[in-house]
C-alpha cells in the first residue's frame, strides 16, 4: 500500500522531474533520481520503523484497525464492494493501486475514508522520517553536528551525570523477596520524571532545603532523586536523524494517536521531558485563563459534598490569591530568569514567523513575538533551528566562546545544571548539604502505600512510602526495583502521571479525566524563493486576533511550526504519487504554520485493564473544529497577503490554492497586499476550503500540548490535587507537572508547567522543613 503512495516513477517522469530542479548538486540529483525510482518497500529503515511501529508502538485497538483496513481490501468481496473490481489490492498494478486509493478518499463509506486518511498519514510519515534518501533529495542539510571542542570537554555534564548514575547503581542494595530478587534504595524525596514540572520543581524544593542539614543535630542531608523512563543525552550524544530522534526521545517512539485515531500525540520522553524536545516558545499564562482558574478549581460555598470534606471558603479564596496574586507572577518571571528568557527583534525571526508577522501586520491582527528560553544570540540558532525538536545542539552557556554556539535551556540544563550548579567536586549531585540525583531507563510502575495517619482535615487514608519499578543496569539487563521515599512527586507528564495513579490503585473518578490537548492543524505555503525552512528559532510569532471565538475564551492561534522534513512534508497534500513525490522536493521553498485550538471540550487518559499501559480517549469536538477551520482561513489570508505561491491543507481532498501567473489576474495577484477580499479565485478557494470543513474522516490533527488529567481544585469531588499539589486521600503524595491545569493553558505550556512546579515545590520545602524543625519562609501564604 505504501508503494500505491509513493510510486517508482518511470525514467522519463523522474527526468523530467529532475529538470526543473534548477542548479542543484550532482550528488543531490542522484539522490532525487533513486528517490523518484525507488518505492518505500525497498527501503530497509522504513521496513523496521514500521515494523516497530505495528509490533510495539501502537495499542492493540490501533493496531488491531489498520490490520483490519488492509486486509478488508485483499478479500475481493468487500474489494468490489469498495473499488469495483474484484482483485485484492496486494495484487493490483502500481497503476491500480494508486487510483484505488483515490476512490478509497472519496468512498461514500465515512469508515473507509478516515481508514484511508489515518494509514496513508501513518505510512507518508513513517516512510519520510525514516529514509535517509529523503533528506538528502529534498535538500535537508541534515541536523547540525556538534563542534568537536564540545565533544571532547572532559567535564561534559554527561560525564558527569554517568559517573553518577553508576556510582547511584552501585549503592542499590539486593533483597529477596518473594517475586525475587529486587534492587533498594533510599531517598527523602523522589520525583517520577524529569520534564518541565520535575525539573522546576527540584531547583526550587533543593533552593530551598540549602543548608537545611544542621552538621551536630539529627537533621539529615536531603536527598532527591528523579526518576526517568526515558534515556539521558548530552548534546554531543543525541540521535543524528530525525527518525532516530523520533524513536529515542519520544512517548510511543513518536507514533502515538488516540484510540479513536482522531489525533497523533507528541510527548517528550528523555531526561528533560518535553523541554528537551520542544520548540523553545515561552509564554506567560493568560490573565483571563487564569481568571478562569479561580472558577474551576473552587466549588460553590453551599457544595454540601464538599463541606462534608472539609472544604471552606477560605481554599476558594486561596485560588483567587494563587491564580491571580503576586506570587504566582512571582513563579513565573522566576523560571523566565533561569531559563535566560528573551524576546526577539524583528531582525530575529525567520522567514516563516516574519510571515505572520507582517502578514498580520499588513491585516490588522492582534500578533506578537514569542519569547525565547535560549542563551546566546538568535543568530547562533539560525543553523539549528528545526533540530530543536531533535533535541538542542547547542552548549547552552551563554558565553560559549568556543564553540559560537548557543542553546535552548531545557529543564535539566537550566534548573540542575544552571541554578543548583551542582557540586563538580561530589559528582555533581550536591548542593549545599542537598544531593540530586537522576536515574534514567528507570520506569515506575506504581506507587507503594501503607496505611497512614490521618495529616489533613480531608481524611488522608495512605501514606506514599516509594515507587516500585523496572530499572536498566549498564549490563542491559532490566532488574525490579523499589525506592523507599518519605515523599513522592508524580511528574511523569499529563499522559503518564494519572496512569501511574491509577495503577497504584487510587479511585478517585477524576484521575485521567478534562485531557486537553490543543488539537492543532497545519497549513503549507511554497514561495518563489527559497525560504530555507530549516533555519531559525521556530514559534518565535504569534497572532492572537482569533483566540476568543466564542466569548469564553476558546478560539485558536497562529504560529510558527518545527519544519524538520518528514514530519512537516507528511503533511503535503496527497492526489497522486507522482504530484506528491515532486511536491516533497520543494520541501526548500516551503513554510509551514500551524493553527492551535484552545479547546472546549476535553478527552480521558485510561491505562488498559490487561497491561497498565496508557490509552488516550480524544475526538476534537464540533465546535472545537470549527474554531480550527476559521483559524486555516485566516491563515491562507495571511498566506496570500504575503504572496504565497500555493496554499495547502492536510485534509484530504480540500483545494490547494495556487497562485496563476497568467496575464489574466497577474495584476491583482503580483500585488497580493491590495487584498485577498478583491481576488475572486481566492474567494473561491476559502468558500471551498470552508465547505470541506474538517470532517474527522479526512482531516489531520496533532497535539504536542498535554494538560489536565490531575486536575488542581478545592475538592476531590472535581480534583486529583489540592493547591499544594497534594494528591486527595492520601499523605505524602504530590503531582506537579502539567496534568494538574484546570484546563487548557491556551498558551503553550511550558513556562506555566514550570510556575506550578515552582509553587508546588516551594510548599514541599515548606512541609519537609517543618518536619525537621527547620524555619520557613515567611511569604508562603497558604495553610499547611
Ligand atoms: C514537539 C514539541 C514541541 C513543543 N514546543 C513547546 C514550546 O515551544 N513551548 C511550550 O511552552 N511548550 C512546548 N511543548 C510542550 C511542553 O514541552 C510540555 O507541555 C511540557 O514539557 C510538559 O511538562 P510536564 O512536566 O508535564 O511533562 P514532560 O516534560 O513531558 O515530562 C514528563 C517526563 O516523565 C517521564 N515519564 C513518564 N512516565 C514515566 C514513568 N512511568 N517512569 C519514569 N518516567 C516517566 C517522561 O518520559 C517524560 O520525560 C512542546 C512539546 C512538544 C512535544
């Protein structure tokens, strides 16, 4: 079927393809010769990406549907049935199976057409991240290399971080028990993960508790260890492709959707989280959203259940304080210093977000630029802009003369090597009498319990006394393992963290519901001139104009996208695959953007019954969609404003727009600024754009923003957390990354997922320095 999508061209087409290439290197026209001849059967790295993809990545329904899809089409009955002809699709010409597949996007059977869109997106993307010949025909320079100074610094912090892990190793001590052997250790405070919620929350909580350690009294050195399932990697060890990139850094190894196929999910999974991976945008949280905060988390002051549960009046009025109050701007112009946040000047931005800009600009719209957690000058960034996504090349110290390289500040780099500056002299692991420690390959399973001592008015039931899980040795051999804590801190994401409470056992019904995603759709636009969409920071504009549609606060923005080439071309719109394959060769002259709803209407994270493993429940609703369309259109206005070439969706079957040159609207379209309103082609193409809509059959949406699925609030009647971060119902237990939003940021959310780890870890340092006597911070306000 994949070949049906990317067919071997004949000599004569892949010629004539080649010709209109222009100037172009020898090497480059060979790479495109075998590209167009070639089919994706052939290629041995798609065969094993998607061979991984079927066998470990997607769950058993995802799995279990595409298998189904394909083989419906090999069986001739439902074959005639669907195409007419009787011969099973395995068996048809190249030629037959290409125009199969354009009567399968147009069936009349909804099933058939959303089959088609999810396992050709499937293939598209896998075949195109996984072929190195891609790259090299698009004319992708590659990921940038790391200099060679870097690589040879003797005190790298990844050195460092693996005498660490080592020694870390070494001090687990064996116990039998009945399921036998299982490897122990001890610490005061463990943290499962290590994204933007854990990191922020370790570099306050060790801050903090600095010199708690009374040198002739019974207080102890604290410990902290955090917990990773992913791999660590230094900026000279990271992957070299994106499909490598892909497979080690991401959640599902990248190809991760919902079990109703509606979206594709993207979620770091490495030490660092999604700030390792992610696109660098730091936005403040919204003042209306955090308005709408207060709300959400305090129930009504007569809620009898709540009352019953020890509820008050002053909790509501704690939110009003948290949400709205100094402290919290505190939480966040704080993580802003340590993560050398700074905006661009214009001169700084890209090709793509100097679109928005002065495409807005040119319209009207309410746009801004995005500030940026990077050290170094924006310059520095210019060759590695889109390998963000494959995780930062750069040093990440500001005056890194050596190399002239900068880096984005991701949550490892900036709260524990920056801020805490770990002792080099203990390893780096402590800090002032503090030792931090990070083990990575280390999954947690659950949470272990006892019974525990009622500590709140609330009624706690369970005291948290550590983790239990699965950890590689540097042998690669996995041992069990169980890490005795005083204290636990779930950061292990919005999809994971409700997933390890629930196979620890806890009920409470909101675990794992009010999953926000912000579903995001993607606009393409090629331009005459090479845009060279590699370059650059990434999201360095937004335009805000649409983000209140309905008056509640829901609607979208428009920004900048990652433009690495497989995953950004998968999204080039498919008719045929000759149209397609020579469509991905312009990948050079090609800017994305992307349209990013805040959403009404949440979905459900659930762990499978038989294996503990997590399953998303998402279908971006009617009105969330039709925020999305309004969005695309706006965007294709900017498009055009700016002089867009062609203007393509990924929604299949949806017109593209293209420019045409011909004398006959030459003179309105060469001056697109005179007004998209005044170009009755144009006008068309919106009209039809917007009668296609975005049915969940044909059209594509993504999520890299995951939020909610441990909800903050006043009550375990709507809540998994209280404002502390505390889990309701037990002792001990805490939850702080951005699975405890209220609702959706509608920016995105790094920045305000390092504020709640910020303000949770404060009251943490509060709760273990009260335990040992030790003096508390006079500015935190709310009850213990
Ligand atoms: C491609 C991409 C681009 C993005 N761009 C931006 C951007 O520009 N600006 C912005 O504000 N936001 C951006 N985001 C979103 C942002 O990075 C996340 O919202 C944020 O990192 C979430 O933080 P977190 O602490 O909730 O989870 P994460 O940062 O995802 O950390 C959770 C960690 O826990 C680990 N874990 C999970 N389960 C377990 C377990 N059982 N045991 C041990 N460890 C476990 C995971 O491997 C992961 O490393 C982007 C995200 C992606 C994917």
């Amino acid at each position: 079927m994949v070949d049906a999508f990317l067919p071997a061209l004949s000599a004569e087409q892949a010629q004539e393809i080649i010709q209109q290439q222009g100037d172009i290197t020898d090497q480059r026209r060979e790479a495109i010769r075998r590209f167009l001849m070639e089919t994706p059967s052939q290629s041995q790295a798609f065969r094993e990406t998607l061979d991984d993809a079927l066998k470990n990545r997607l769950t058993e329904k995802g799995c279990g549907d595409v298998k189904q899809f394909v083989d419906i089409l090999n069986y001739s009955i439902p074959a005639f049935l669907l195409t007419g002809s009787t011969t099973p699709f395995a068996s048809l010409s190249p030629e037959q199976a290409e125009t199969t597949i354009q009567q399968l996007y147009n069936s009349r059977i909804p099933t058939i057409r959303f089959g088609i869109k999810t396992v050709g997106g499937i293939l598209r993307a896998l075949y195109l991240r996984s072929e190195p010949l891609v790259s090299q025909a698009v004319g992708f320079p590659g990921l940038p290399a790391v200099p060679e100074e870097q690589q040879k610094r003797a005190d790298s912090p990844a050195d460092r971080f693996k005498a660490r892990r080592e020694a870390f190793f070494a001090r687990g001590k064996t116990e039998r028990r009945a399921e036998g052997d299982v490897l122990v250790w001890e610490t005061n405070v463990l943290v499962i993960g290590t994204g933007s919620g854990a990191t922020s929350l370790v570099g306050s909580l060790a801050k903090e508790l600095e010199g708690s350690h009374q040198p002739g009294t019974n207080t102890q050195h604290p410990s902290i260890i955090m917990l990773e399932k992913g791999d660590y990697f230094a900026p000279h060890e990271l992957e070299k492709t994106e499909n490598d990139s892909f497979k080690r850094m991401y959640e599902g190894a990248g190809v991760l959707g919902s079990e109703e196929g509606a979206i594709s999910i993207f979620a770091g999974a490495t030490v660092g989280g999604g700030s390792k991976i992610n696109w660098s945008a730091t936005l403040q949280t919204d003042r209306k959203v955090r308005a709408e905060w207060t709300k959400l988390t305090a129930v009504g002051g007569k809620d009898a259940k709540r009352l019953s549960q020890g509820g008050s009046g002053e909790e509501e009025e704690a939110f009003r304080t948290m949400f709205l109050g100094k402290e919290w701007q505190d939480c966040m112009d704080e993580v802003c210093k340590i993560l050398h946040v700074k905006t661009p000047e214009e001169q700084d931005h890209n090709v793509g977000n100097l679109t928005l800009l002065e495409g807005a600009r040119r319209l009207g719209y309410v746009c801004k630029p995005v500030p940026q957690n990077i050290t170094g000058t924006f310059a520095a960034h210019k060759e590695c802009g889109a390998s963000c996504t494959a995780g930062c090349r750069g040093s990440g110290e500001a005056d890194d003369k050596k190399t002239g390289r900068s880096g984005k500040m991701s949550g490892e780099r900036a709260f524990l090597d920056e801020y805490l500056q770990l002792d080099p002299e203990s390893g780096g692991a402590t800090r002032g009498g503090v030792t931090v420690e990070i083990m990575d390959k280390f999954e947690v399973d659950r949470v272990v319990f006892e019974q525990g001592s009622s500590a709140r008015a609330s009624g706690a039931v369970k005291k948290a006394v550590g983790v239990v899980g699965t950890v590689k040795g540097s042998d690669g051999v996995s041992y069990k393992a169980f890490i005795k804590a005083n204290r636990v801190v779930v950061a292990a994401g919005t999809l994971n963290s409700p997933c390890v409470l629930l196979r620890s056992g806890l009920k409470n019904p909101t675990i794992g519901k009010n999953l926000y995603l912000h579903p995001t759709c993607i606009v393409l636009s090629e331009w005459d001139t090479e845009v060279r969409p590699w370059e650059g920071n990434i999201l360095t504009t937004v335009i805000n104009e649409f983000s209140d549609l309905d008056g509640q606060g829901h609607g979208v923005k428009l920004e900048g996208m990652d433009m690495l080439p497989g995953i950004s071309m998968s999204f080039a719109p498919w008719n045929s695959g000759a149209e397609y394959k020579s469509r991905l060769l312009r990948y050079p002259h090609t800017q994305g953007h992307i349209v990013l709803c805040r959403e009404k209407n949440p979905g459900r994270v659930r762990v499978d019954a038989k294996t503990g493993k997590l399953l998303i429940d998402y279908t971006p609703s009617v009105l969330d969609r039709k925020h999305l369309l309004e969005g695309i259109l706006e965007m294709c206005k900017v498009l055009y404003t700016m002089g867009a070439k062609e203007i393509s969706t990924a929604t299949a079957g949806a017109p593209t727009w293209r420019r045409d040159d011909t004398a006959a609207s030459a003179n309105q379209q060469k001056r697109p600024a005179d007004g998209w309103a005044a170009d009755p082609r144009f006008l068309e193409f919106l009209a039809a754009l917007n009668a296609r809509g975005l049915p969940l059959d044909l059209a594509t949406f993504g999520s890299a923003h995951q939020m909610g699925t441990c909800r903050m609030g006043s009550s375990p009647s709507h809540s998994v957390v209280d404002q502390r971060g505390r889990v309701w119902g037990c002792e001990g237990l805490y939850v702080a990354d951005a699975s405890v939003f209220p609702s959706a940021s509608g920016v995105n959310p790094m920045l305000t997922t390092m504020a709640f780890g910020r303000w949770i870890g404060r009251r943490l340092a509060e709760e273990v320095k009260l335990e040992s006597g030790l003096s508390i911070r006079k500015d935190v306000n709310s009850k213990l």
